[in-house]
C-alpha cells in the first residue's frame, strides 16, 4: 500500500507559452522590468482586469517568478478575484488579445470589459 500526497499549486495565476512569449517580447521592447496585474472597480459587473509594466512589484503584491526574464506581480487586493486564473495570447483575426481564464467567473458583461465572481 502507497500513500500519496496532494500538494496544492501555490501560484495564483498561470499563462500559457503564448502568453509568456508576448510579455517577454514587450518587455524586452520596454525599461520596464515586470507585468503586473491588478483589478480595478468597472463596468456594469463588477471588476475590470489591469495590466501593466512596473520598474519593481509593490510591497504587498504576490510575486511569481515564471522564468528568468519574465516575472509576473499580483496586487493583494485582486488575488482573491484572479486565483487559479489562467492568462493567455490569443491571435483573433490581425489582432493580438490578452484572454483570462478566470475559474472565479460568475457573470460578465456583454462586451466582456467586467466580470464578477461568485
């Protein structure tokens, strides 16, 4: 007889290869040193994602290094709304577009700016 352990992922978020290759790519195009992603209050739902390149991650971000050129913040207050969410780049027609695949997700708005969650 074998016992087996469960060990939960400690990572908040993860991103798909593709999602990786484009934030490194733009931070290699940029000064900037890491992608941090917060939520903001929006919209007709609720919450809007947000994205954006910093020099360093703020004091209480959860910090994720996803490997040696790319390391990803989360703002504290938006790891209860993005946990276990997936981050992806997808190609839609000539357009680049950033997806979230958010397990939390209970309803979104019509053009997909906000989301809430259950």
């Amino acid at each position: 007889m074998s016992v087996e352990t469960f060990v939960p992922s400690t990572s908040v978020i993860t991103l798909t290869d593709a999602a990786v290759k484009h934030f490194e790519k733009k931070l290699n195009a940029r000064q900037d040193k890491i992608v941090r992603l917060s939520t903001k209050v929006s919209g007709c739902t609720g919450y809007a994602y947000v994205l954006d390149f910093a020099d360093s991650a703020k004091p209480d971000d959860e910090v994720l290094t996803i490997n040696p050129n790319l390391t990803v913040a989360i703002s504290k207050d938006a790891v209860p709304l993005v946990k276990n969410t997936e981050i992806d780049y997808v190609m839609e027609g000539v357009n680049g577009v950033i997806k979230y695949n958010n397990p939390n997700v209970a309803d979104e708005c019509g053009c997909g700016e906000s989301f809430n969650i259950s």
